[in-house]
C-alpha cells in the first residue's frame, strides 16, 4: 500500500504507540524568570548584578552560560523554574545554551538516544550547529544560528562544542520543584480535520532517490495541534518537488506542488551531520507548504502551551509545557507577532511563513523541527511528521 487513507491511518497511529507522560518531574512549570537588558547602539554591557543573579537562582536546575555571554550588549535569560534558555547575538549569529530538567518518556517503538553520561555530542550543517550534554541530571544544549551558511561557526560543530564545555555555573539549582506547578492541561474538545480529503505517504517513505528516511509510526507528540493556523498545508520536499535544486524545473509556484499526499522528508539528504537520521546526515525537520506560495500571508501558530524562548536570525524557538521543543524557521523575523519570552497559548499567532533563510534562497514554507530530552539523554531531534499527521487529521 502506498497511499494511507484517513480511515487506515487512523488504526496506524494511534494504536498502542502513545508516549506515556513526561518522566519524574511535573511538565508544568509556571514561575517566569527572566532577565534581560536590551541593546543600545553604544556603551559596555551592564554588569551582571546581584538582583539579576538572584533571579537565575530562582531556576532550579543549575544554570550553565558562557561568561562571555554576560558581555554582550543584548543578553536574554528566558526561565522557568524547570528550564531556561540564555542568548546572545554576536556579528552574525544568534549563540542560545539551554537547559531542561524536564525529561520526556520514550514513546513504544522509538530509539533512543545512546548514553553518553557527560560526554557531549554534536552535529552541525545547513546554517546551524549543535552541541548537547547532560549533567546535573538535566540536558544541556547549544545552538548557534549563522546569517551566511559558510560561517565557520556553524560549518562544523567545534565552536558549538566548545561553548557548551566552557560554559559556567551561574545559578540556580536547588533540587526540589516548588508546588508552583499548574498541573494537567485540561482535555482538549474534539475539533474538525484540517480537510477531510487528505492523503498521506507512509512515515519514512521519502521522495525516490531524496535519502533514508525514519520508518517508524511512533508518535512523539500525540497532543499538539497543527502548526499552521489554517489548512490546506502540503507537507513534502522543497529540494525534490518542482522547482527545487534537485527537483523537476519550474516554479515553486507550480500546483503539483500544492497536493497531497504529504510525503514525509525528515531525514531529507543534507550535508548537515546529524545522530536523528539513519544515513548519519540529514534534514532534522520537514517542510510544510501553506495553501499557496503568497508570502507572508499564512500564519505559523503555537502547538501547545509555552514559551518563546528564543528569536534567531531565521528561526523561533518555542518550548511546550510538555517539555517539548519546537523550532519554527523561515518566518517573516521582522513582523513576528511574539517577542522572546514571551508566553503562548495553543493557536497563538507567532508569525507569518516566509523564506527568511540568511541568503540563501528557499520557497515559502515553514521548516519545522522537534527536540525532546528523550529519556533524560540530551535533546536530540525526533521525527515530527506522525504528529503532525495525527494533528492535521483532526486534534486541532
Ligand atoms: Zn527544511
């Protein structure tokens, strides 16, 4: 069978693959701590004072930064009591260290990430690298966006690497969690599917030729709703449909573009190194294409409850109540509807999809990717096209 249809689909994901909750420490955290001090076109960095310190203590996993971080003329802390990202941006490329000690289950049927103690691991690629640890019971983890995909700081993974090890101390970690916890979300009403005649590839069934997808029908977050506001959305290769690199010539525009099936590209060949990808390279999200090629037209939405813990160059880092984390890219960065820090509900605008992508050219379309603390093991990339999958059909 190649296609799915809705009623076949439906038995495929749902049955006995849901992930159980998040491990050993409540998903919600509700308590904001947050320092920031914005930037000015001239002057040194305010120093990092003691009311600023004891907000950071206020986390409580401890909190590792770079020192130098605390130089910059913009620095943003974004908190809670149980995670917290810090950022900067440096000639050209956002550098954010985050930690969580949120840790998720493994869904039935996943792998899981190999244990490393503290050893960190490391990958890098198409714009971005990335480098996790754990310790202190928690998972650490930098990120460093470049404007241009030759800086050295983002072609390999060393400098990531090099951050995340020479990071310090700063705070935080007292070892309970307060009561501050809300508890669980209440249950979500039943919605409509996003288009009741949608069709689907198999998961890991990538266009012919385009790489080794991940065959698996694991669903890593079964309660998130789409990622945009309003269907159709059509989710398959930018490089190997019409109009891509390595597609058929064209427009991006063109309408076979614009059909289903969705065909699942996680893992999509990319030069970039990744451990999430049977090949060891590869696309760490899928591309999601709105309704039709208008820029700045459609709106990318929250999937769950959460926080923006971070505005990049091109990309927009949200973290769920779950612990999830959820990278959305490509988005008009100058008419966002959120600022870093800020708290969203499930549906909330973030922004408009686009093709921001430093310099390099892309059709309009939402890149988006899913990290997960998988097992207490560090924050690694998981596949997100069941999800997205089971959200489309109808857990809006
Ligand atoms: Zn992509």
């Amino acid at each position: 069978m190649r296609f799915a249809t809705i009623g076949v689909t439906v038995a495929v994901l749902t049955v006995g693959h849901l992930p159980s909750k998040a491990q050993d420490v409540p998903a919600a955290t509700s308590r904001v701590i947050d320092v920031q001090w914005p930037g000015g076109d001239a002057g040194a960095a305010p120093p990092f004072l003691e009311s600023r310190l004891s907000k950071v203590n206020q986390t409580l996993l401890p909190v590792l930064i770079p020192r130098h971080f605390l130089k910059f003329k913009t620095f943003a802390f974004v908190g809670e009591e149980l995670h917290y990202s810090a950022s900067v941006l440096a000639n050209g490329a956002k550098l954010s260290i985050s930690g969580t000690r949120i840790a998720i289950d493994p869904p039935k049927g996943s792998r899981l990430p190999p244990e490393r103690g503290q050893q960190i691991t490391s990958e890098a690629g198409d714009g971005t690298s990335q480098a996790t640890k754990v310790q202190y019971r928690a998972a650490y983890k930098v990120i460093v966006e470049c404007e241009a995909e030759w800086d050295r700081r983002c072609v390999d993974a060393r400098y990531a690497r090099r951050l995340l090890s020479g990071a310090h101390l700063m705070g935080g970690g007292k070892d309970a969690p307060s009561n501050a916890s809300e508890g669980e979300a209440a249950p979500l009403p039943p919605d409509q599917p996003f288009d009741k005649d949608f069709t689907f590839s198999p998961p890991g069934e990538l266009t012919p030729g385009s790489g080794r997808g991940v065959v698996s029908t694991t669903v890593y977050t079964p309660d998130i709703r789409f990622p945009v506001e309003a269907g159709p959305a059509y989710l398959n290769s930018q490089v190997w449909n019409i109009g891509g690199n390595y597609g058929p010539k064209g427009s991006w525009r063109d309408k076979a573009n614009y059909r289903y099936p969705w065909h699942d590209n996680f893992c999509e060949s990319r030069a970039r190194r990744t451990l999430a990808c049977p090949s060891g390279t590869g696309h760490q999200g899928v591309d999601i294409r709105p309704a039709d090629h208008r820029d700045a037209t459609h709106w990318a939405v929250a999937v769950e409850n959460g926080r923006i813990t971070d505005v990049g160059i091109y990309t927009v880092t949200l973290v769920g109540r779950s612990g999830s984390e959820y990278r959305y890219l490509h988005m008009k960065m100058n008419r966002l509807a959120v600022q870093q820090g800020a708290s969203v509900t499930r549906g909330q605008r973030i922004g408009l999809i686009s093709n921001d992508f430093g310099g390099t050219p892309t059709p309009v379309h939402l890149h988006f990717e899913l990290l997960q603390n998988v097992g207490g093991r560090g924050f690694h990339h998981v596949p997100p096209y069941t999800s997205l999958v089971r959200a489309y059909q109808g857990a809006k």
